[in-house]
C-alpha cells in the first residue's frame, strides 16, 4: 500500500512529589519521523501528544490517574473533542 508506518517518538517527562499523599507528572512526546494513512490519505506521523497525572498515596495504596492524547491537529485549531483525550486510572497496592 506504500504507506511508512513507522514512527520515531521521543518522549520527555517530568514527575515530582507535591506533598507525602500527592505525585504530579506532566510528559511531551513528539514523533520526529514516519508517515500513515488516515481515512486514505497519507497524512505525517511527525504529531506532539502531551499527557499529565497524578497518583495519591495512601500507606500502601496508590490510586493513580493520566490525562494524555491532545495531538497538535487538535490543540492547533482550539478544538478538543472526546476522541482526542484518552484517560487511565489504576490502583496499586503493596503487600
């Protein structure tokens, strides 16, 4: 089909504990190369995508949650629809 699918990320990111129950992270990452085909058209795979979370600390319970998927395409032209957010979250616990 002749379509590069390929794609190079590079991710940067960046975490810190706020408080002894509070973690915030914040993460760019930027493909630098590739190609794909989106509704037969080929269109670059070269898009920024930043994500932000936080995981609240309770004794040997972690609850965690990630914000991520705002790509240039979207954030460029000041709309944000639901299929341009992706959302996680998960609970850890330490025996």
């Amino acid at each position: 089909d002749g379509f590069d699918r390929t794609r190079v990320p590079l991710t940067f990111g960046f975490e810190t504990r706020a408080a002894s129950w509070l973690s915030w992270r914040v993460s760019i990452q930027q493909s630098l190369h590739g190609a794909l085909e989106v509704a037969g058209n080929k269109t670059t795979a070269r898009t920024t995508t930043v994500g932000a979370g936080a995981s609240l600390h309770w004794g040997s319970l972690q609850i965690d949650g990630l914000l991520q998927g705002v790509s240039n395409a979207a954030a460029g032209d000041g709309r944000l629809g639901s299929n341009d957010l992706m959302s996680n979250v998960s609970a850890t616990y330490t025996f």
